[in-house]
C-alpha cells in the first residue's frame, strides 16, 4: 500500500453563475404561505433555484441529479412542484422541505411539457419522444401512455369536469383524446406548421392555438350530448379506434367534416394577429385564463384579456345603443342595426410588454384588485418581472425587479483564483465579477471588454483582463474602478501570465507578438495617488498567432504555443530559441508547466494532452484526452497531477508521471470553456456554455484507480441495459394507448429483487417441508431448522411476509414494469403467495393490482397451466369477497364523511369544507372505479 501513489477525489460542491437556464420555463410558485407573485421557480441545468424576486435572493434550491432540467409545473394547491428532465424522468417535489419522494419514469427524451388536472390528482407529461403520458399522482402510478403524434409534444391539457384531453405537437395536429377509453377521437388538421402553444379559456369552451405564423387561432368547442345510456357496455369504441386510425393513413385535409363527430364539435371562430412576424415560442394564460400572453423570439411580449360573458354583454349593448343613435342622426326610420358578436369583442389587446433582452419564457398571475404580474425569463441569463393594472384604461407596465447580479449575460471565457484562495474572478464579454469562494456571493461587479485571459495582481488588489480587442485593462477591486486601459496589442490578446518574480506580465496576441510588461506605481495626475499601471520592456516576434504563452517556475524559459500546431520555447533573458514541440496535428490552445519546470503539457484541438520533458523537448506521452477540442489545462499546484477541461462537457484529472487518467468530473451540460485551481489545490471552479459556473472541492476520500474504472464501466453497462426496450404484453398491439412505464436500473432491480425473495421464500419452503419429514420419520419433534439470517434481520418475518415486503418497497410507479420484467417461471409461486395474502387480508389493494396485472399480462400461459386452475379459482372467490369487503367499508367511512359534511355545514352554515371534500371524493370515486374493474375481471 505504502508505495502506490494516493489520489484524492473532487466532488462537486455548488452551482453558481447560472440565474435561469434556457431549456425549462419559468412559472410562480408559493412558498410557506409567502404573499403570491414573490417568488418564481426557474431551472438551473439540473437543479431548479427558487427566486425571491423582490429580494433578488435564490431561497431554495430543489436538487437535482445528472439530467437537465426540461419543464415545471405546480401542482394546484400550490404545495408541489412538477419536475421533467431532459432523460424523460419527472420528480415531484414538496415545495415545503424541497424533498422529492415521488418519481415517474416513462420518457425516453426531454420532458417538453407538462399540466397537473384541476383537482391536481393527475399529471399528463408530452415528450420529445412524441408520446403523452397521464399519471396518477395520488397513486404514484402511470395510468397511459398516449401514442399518435410524430412530433415533440408542445402542450397538453385536461379539460375541466370532463375525462378529456387536448395535445398539440410540433408535428402540427391537435389531438382530442377520450380518456376512458385511452384514444384519440379527434384529430384537428387546421394548421400547416408547427403548433407550438395552445391555451383553453372560457371554461374551457375556446381553444386558443399559436402556430409558426402571427395568427392566434381561436377555435368554438362544442360538446355534444352525453352517450345516452351511461352504462352501456363501451364495445364499440375499439372499432371506432381502428377507424381513426385509417383515417390518419390517408388524410384528407380540411375534411374534418366527413369524420363522423364524436364528444365534441370544433369550429374556428375566428384569429387574433399578433404584431411579432415569427412563429409563437411560448403562449401562456393565467391559472383562470383571464389573460394571456404570447411572444416570438424577440423582446416584445403581447398581452391579451379575456371578457367575462357579462362585460362582453355590456359592451355589445353599449356598442348597439351607439350604432343606433348614429343610425337615428343619419336617417329617420333606419332599420334597427344588427351587431355581429366578433373574437375581437371578447379577447382585448391588453398591452405590450418591452424586455431588455429576447423573451425566453413567461409566466403571469392575476392578483387581487386586477393587478397583473408578469415574470420573464430572457435568453441572456436574466429574469424580470413586470406588473400592471388590468382595470386600467390603458395599462402600463411597470418593470418591478430584474435578477442579474448573481450571472453573466455572456460566456465566461476565463476564471483565476486570488492567491489566498478566497476569491474567484470570471469575466465575460461585456462583465467582470469577482465572488466570494465561500458563501458564493458577489462581490465586484465590473463592465469590461470582451475578457479573454485573466489574472489577479500579486497581493489580490488588483485584477488584470486580456481582451479581445488587444487591450489590457487594470481593475482596482477596492473601488471597483476601470484603473486603465492599455492598447497592448493589435489582435485578440489569448494569453497571460505573471512572471515567477512577480515583478510583471507577459501577453501573447494574435498580431504574432509576445509583449514583455512591468509592474510600475504611477503617480495619478487627478488624484496625486499612487496607482498601478503596465510598461512595455520588450517585444518577442514570431511567424504566426500567439495562442498560449507560459512562464517555467524557474523564470528560465518560456513556452509560447503557435497556430501552426508547434510549442516553441525560448530562453526568458536573451529571448533565443530553445527548442520546439512538434506533433500536435492542431493548434495547441492550452499550456502548463509543473511546479519543479520539469514537464510540459500541452492540449490541443486534436483532443490530445502531449506530456514532455522540458529539457529535451522529448514527448513522455500522448493521451486521448476528450471527444473533443481540450480547452483548458493547468497542474494541481505542487504536483505532477493535472486537469484538462474539454469541449466534450468533461473534466478529468491525470498523473503525468504515471500518464494514468485519475478521475472524470462530469457535471456541466455544454462545452467547458475554462478553468482555474486555487494556489493550495484544494478547489477547482470552471466555467460552461451551460452558463453555470461550477465549483468542486478535493474530499479526504481516496481513489483507487481499478475501482474508479470499473465503476465506470458499470455505470456504463447499468446505462445500456436499461435503454433496452420494455418487454411487449403478449396479445396487445403497438395501438394508440400503452403501459406509461419505461424499463429503468430501478426496475431491474426490483424485479431481481422480487426474484430473491421468491428464491429465498422458496429454499425456506423446502427445508420446512423437509424438517416435517424428517420428523415423521423420527416421530418426534425435531429441533426447527434456523431462519435464513435475512428473515431474522427483518424481525423474523416469516417467508412468505417476506415477499410482501419487498413487493411493497417497489416504488408505486415502477411497480408494473418491475413485473414485467420479471420472468414466468416465478409468477405461479406468486399467485399462490397472493391467494394467502389476500386470505389473510394482507395488503389487498396492492396485491389486487399486482395480480390483475401479472393476469393480464401472462394472460396465455396462466390458463394454459393446469397446475394452476385450483389456485385461480381460489384466487377468483377470495379476491371478490375481499374487495366486496374494503366496498363496504369505504361506503360505509364515504357515508359518513357525508353525514359530517352536512351536519358541519349546518352548523356553520357555510360550505367551506366543499372543496376538500369534493378532492376526497374525487379520490374515492377513483378507488371505487378501480374496484369496478376488479369485480368485472373477477
Ligand atoms: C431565436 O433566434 C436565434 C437566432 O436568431 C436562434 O439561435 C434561437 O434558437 C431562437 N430561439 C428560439 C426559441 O427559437
Ligand atoms: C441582457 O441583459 C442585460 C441586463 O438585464 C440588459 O441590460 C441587456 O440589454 C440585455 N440584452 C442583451 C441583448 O444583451
Ligand atoms: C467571504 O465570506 C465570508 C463569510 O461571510 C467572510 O468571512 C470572508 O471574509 C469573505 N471573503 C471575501 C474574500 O470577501
């Protein structure tokens, strides 16, 4: 142990820099009874940051996993928050302790867009994948899958008091879908492109549709006369699906007519033109669609109101009153005008909204007194909110708060650590920031040039920039002032670095120059204050661009990489040439020598890292570094370990003595761009395309390389086994509806899991039934063979509890999909185990799920096996008599809670408990329909 060399991991520790990213929307959410329109939820990559918007203070962080975060969505009630991921999974977590218990899986890519039922008992989830997916929120289950669009999913919506819903997708159709019987009825072809956002209003009577034009489309619905006989058997509609389905073959556009219509009629009532030219990129009301608002890809949001039927009455009365008098003043006995009632009569131009930068997403939210808030996430890393009276004539919008101090706007090109290890700088194309390292705070905010190098001045009170433009600018922190701007070069100035005495800088530039600096204090003629400022010693001419230019520690040489893909070192003090590194096949973009001026490492757009010896020039090594260009490389301060940053979205640590690669940190979602590590070595932050800048600290914790690797190989094996399709049901077609779940790790496992515990249920079934024989043959008591250990340390359960126990530890929304992946030849045991538990009363709701299930889906070998004919007749006189049972009661509690209701408000002589009791019976309703089934499949 002693001579094999210890590596310490870094783990990842914050995320910062980041205000919103552009993939998730933004939406309100309410936080501990907090006053409404205070705080917004936004994603950060794969986290989500909630905002005290009048604080500007991030006051909850909902962590995430590895997945970037794709929508949001409150749940009605406001107590959660639905997450979806770009990976298809959604997290559902309480918005009172920023835990999440309940996960649903069923996705194969980005999660596009979600919406909670009114009463928030279900979740309906589009993807990019094309399907729609309805789950049980009070059951954690997946109900559907919905199939038929062949494009991303761009909104789906309940309708209130109906068991319907209406999708719209990229694939430019809006589908009606009758959930009780999981299809699609209705198929709306009106649109030539892309639908890209929809909103219900009146009550869910109009459908609002944006598409890739200025048109809003307004469309009438009008629900038809309900089935007549409620209770008639639903044959018919399996042939209606199949229908459908032929129609969609060969399409008839604009002859929606001919289909014969079901449920509902559609009819376009009208368009409203939005002043943007370009396609909608989000339309949004509010939670009772009184107004909405919608935005292209540009600055401008359009606001919209929504009449009441009354105030549309009155203005219709008013307008005729008019008319009539005009027609009275024009001529005697004018006949009696006719007003038509027009959409522009019922939805108002409310006002626009201006924005400093692009719209990315909107939220807005009615207050009280007609007070309208208006929450913006823009495209350059910032949110802003706005509010104004709706009541008002001509309403204005105020700008209320804009959150931008905790990010940059553009990509930070560049980080340095301040020598105490206290203080992190990042700049950007337009701001230098410098944070505390910390707690994460800002502490300098600083407009600047476009920033490409960086370096604090040796005692951390000044910092200096290379910019784009050729330019060194200085920066006194204390002040937070602009000291001076020197012209240094006439190209891109790409590198900097300080020399080992301190005593100044060198810069390299793209004019093919390599300039010598010195620290001087400068009487400052205004102030007669001493301040810092640059001189110009020497000059280093070569034949191309200066990309990279690095000082040995020993002060003896320095390297300066070229665009034409060679590293050439020269002597510091006479400026002669020393030697050149051939053998990149690109440009080397980034250079480091180790502490002892010992190696060189160079990392190269080849996705390359080169290890040499400094006093030969002699190539140690070559490694394939990343997928794509390397970035950024530096030394871990008084080591020969390294990190190489690339555009492949990785970070990884490497010996360059032993060239072994150490560690992979992955974490950020786009390109990295750069990279900085404290003098002591203890911290590392970088920076992202994904906007985030991230910190990661090194832990005690140890590596050891062969176990680091085959982590990753599992990890890698875990990943692939799970893409792996779900297994199809026998007997059931790829149709219009599906099982909402999706194969993952977790539902592997637990079907292994399952597995053991029937193996285990099985080996103890086999030494008790042994033991008796034994004892027969003895005809005595033998001693009772020992309990598996496992038994024993679950409370000495008994076997065949056991199993019922780590059945019930299967999440609810995994459970279906665990079985089926669980083989055949286990299901009879299990059958048998149900029909005891079921006996005992053990679980029967989730015993009955499970059993309908496995019946289903095994449907075709259960009844071929005689073996269990007794078992499904037991099974089938159990199970009814049971669920007749939990009936009875819940009718019995259901009753009563009626009675409390009644006597209650009597009392109080008030219905306030009629919301809460209305959910409970919702969820009743749904454990008494679920019943139904059990006792028509029994
Ligand atoms: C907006 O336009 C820019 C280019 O003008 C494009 O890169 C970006 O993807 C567009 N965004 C959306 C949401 O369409
Ligand atoms: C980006 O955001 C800043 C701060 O909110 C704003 O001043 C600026 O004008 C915005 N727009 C662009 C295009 O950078
Ligand atoms: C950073 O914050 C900590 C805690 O508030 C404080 O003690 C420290 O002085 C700050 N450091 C800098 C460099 O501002």
């Amino acid at each position: 142990m002693g001579l094999t060399k210890q590596y310490l991991r870094y783990a990842a520790s914050a995320v910062f820099g980041v205000i919103g990213s552009q993939k998730a929307n933004i939406t309100y959410v309410t936080l501990r009874g907090g006053e409404r329109g205070r705080y917004v939820a936004v994603a950060a990559c794969e986290h989500v940051f909630i905002w005290d918007v009048r604080k500007g203070e991030k006051v909850q962080i909902l962590q995430g996993q590895k997945h970037e975060v794709s929508f949001l969505c409150p749940s009605p009630d406001g107590v959660h928050i639905a997450v979806g991921y770009e990976d298809g999974a959604v997290r559902i977590f309480s918005l009172l302790n920023g835990e999440s218990n309940v996960s649903f899986n069923g996705h194969k890519s980005g999660v596009s867009v979600m919406n909670y039922d009114a009463l928030g008992a279900r979740l309906v989830t589009g993807s990019k994948d094309t399907d729609v997916i309805v789950w049980d929120v009070i059951n954690e289950c997946g109900l559907y899958r919905l199939r038929g669009h062949k494009d991303v999913i761009t909104q789906a919506l309940f309708l209130k008091d109906k068991n319907l819903l209406v999708t719209s997708s990229k694939d430019s159709f809006v589908k009606w879908w009758d959930l009780d019987t999981q299809h699609c009825f209705k198929t709306m072809v009106g649109h030539r492109s892309e639908v890209w956002g929809m909103v219900l209003l009146n009550q869910g009577n109009r459908l609002l549709t944006g598409s890739a034009d200025s048109e809003l489309r307004a469309w009438d619905i009008n629900f038809l006369e309900e089935e007549k006989a409620e209770g008639e058997p639903k044959v018919k509609k399996g042939k209606t699906l199949l229908d459908d389905e032929d129609d969609e073959d060969h399409e008839k556009e604009d002859d929606d007519e001919s289909v014969e219509e079901r449920i509902l009629r559609c009819k376009k009532a009208g368009s409203i033109l939005r002043e943007a030219r370009d396609r909608v990129v989000s339309l949004t009301s509010d939670s009772r669609a009184r107004v909405f608002g919608c935005h292209g890809n540009d600055s401008v949001l359009e606001l919209f109101t929504v009449l009441s039927e009354e105030e549309v009455t009155k203005k219709m009365s008013k307008k005729l009153k008019k008319a009539k008098k005009k027609a009275a003043k024009a001529q005697e006995d004018a006949p009696e005008p006719v007003m038509e009632r027009m959409l522009k009569d019922e939805i108002v131009r409310l006002t626009n909204i201006k924005a400093s930068a692009k719209i990315r997403w909107m939220d807005c939210l009615l207050c009280a007194g007609g007070e309208l808030k208006v929450a913006l996430l823009l495209q350059n890393n910032t949110i802003e909110t706005y509010s104004l009276k709706t009541s008002d004539k001509t309403p204005v919008a105020n700008k209320m708060a804009r959150l931008t101090l905790g990010g940059h706007r553009t990509d930070v090109r560049t980080l340095a650590f301040s020598s105490d290890n206290l203080a992190v700088l990042s700049a950007s194309g337009d701001t230098v920031k410098v944070w505390n390292r910390s707690t994460l705070q800002v502490i300098r905010t600083m407009a600047c040039e476009y920033a490409l190098c960086s370096l604090f001045v040796p005692g951390d009170r000044q910092i200096i920039l290379g910019t784009k433009s050729g330019k060194l600018q200085i920066f006194e922190l204390a002040s937070g002032s602009l000291l001076e701007t020197v012209e240094a070069h006439d190209g891109a100035l790409w590198s900097l670095c300080l020399a080992p005495d301190q005593r100044g800088i060198v810069t390299g530039s793209a004019d093919k120059t390599v300039k010598f600096w010195e620290f001087e204090l400068m009487k400052d003629t205004g102030t007669n204050q001493k301040r810092l400022t640059v001189k110009h010693t020497r000059t280093l001419q070569l034949e191309e661009d200066v990309l990279c230019v690095k000082f040995s520690p020993d002060h003896r040489l320095l390297a300066v990489s070229l665009l034409d893909c060679t590293v050439k070192v020269f002597y510091t003090d006479t400026l002669k040439f020393f030697l050149s590194l051939y053998g990149h096949k690109l440009p080397v973009l980034c250079l480091d020598i180790s502490h002892d001026s010992a190696l060189i490492v160079t990392g190269s757009a080849d996705r390359n890292v080169k290890i040499w010896g400094l006093d030969f020039g002699d190539c140690h090594r070559s490694l394939l570094a990343h997928d794509d260009s390397v970035m950024f490389l530096q030394f871990v301060p008084k080591t020969h370990l390294f990190f190489t940053a690339g555009k492949d979205r990785k970070i990884k640590q490497w010996d360059a003595d032993k060239f072994e690669h150490i560690q992979t940190l992955e974490g950020h979602h786009r390109e990295v761009w750069c990279m900085a590590i404290s003098p002591n070595g203890d911290h590392l932050v970088s920076s992202s395309h994904d906007k985030s800048l991230r910190l990661w600290e090194r832990t005690r914790e140890p590596i050891i390389l062969e176990e680091e690797r085959e982590m990753e190989r599992e990890a890698e094996f875990e990943e692939g086994m799970a893409k792996g399709d779900i297994p199809v049901v026998p007997g059931e077609t790829e149709g219009e509806a599906a099982p909402a779940g999706k194969k993952t790790i977790e539902t592997v496992k637990a079907a292994e899991r399952i597995m053991e515990a029937l193996e285990l249920y099985r080996e103890e079934s086999r030494k008790m039934e042994e033991h008796k024989y034994a004892c027969e043959n003895a005809g005595k008591e033998l001693p009772p063979p020992k309990p598996n250990p496992i038994l024993v340390a679950f409370g000495n359960v008994t076997p065949s509890r056991y199993v019922l126990d780590v059945i019930k530890k299967v999440r609810s929304s995994e459970l279906e999909v665990s079985l089926l992946v669980l083989p055949f030849p286990y299901v009879p045991e299990l059958l048998k185990l149900f029909n005891s538990y079921i006996q005992q009363g053990l679980e029967v709701e989730l015993v009955c799920r499970c059993l309908f299930f496995l019946l289903r889906i095994h449907f075709g070998q259960i009844t071929s096996n005689q073996m269990l004919l007794s078992v499904i007749d037991e099974l089938r006189t159990n199970t009814l008599s049971r669920v007749c049972q939990i009936r009875d009661v819940m009718g019995f509690n259901s009753a009563a809670l009626k009675f409390l209701q009644r006597e209650i408000e009597s009392k109080e002589d008030v219905t306030f408990f009629a919301d809460a009791t209305g959910r409970l019976q919702e969820k009743k309703k749904k454990r008494r329909k679920r019943e139904r089934a059990v006792l028509t499949i029994a």
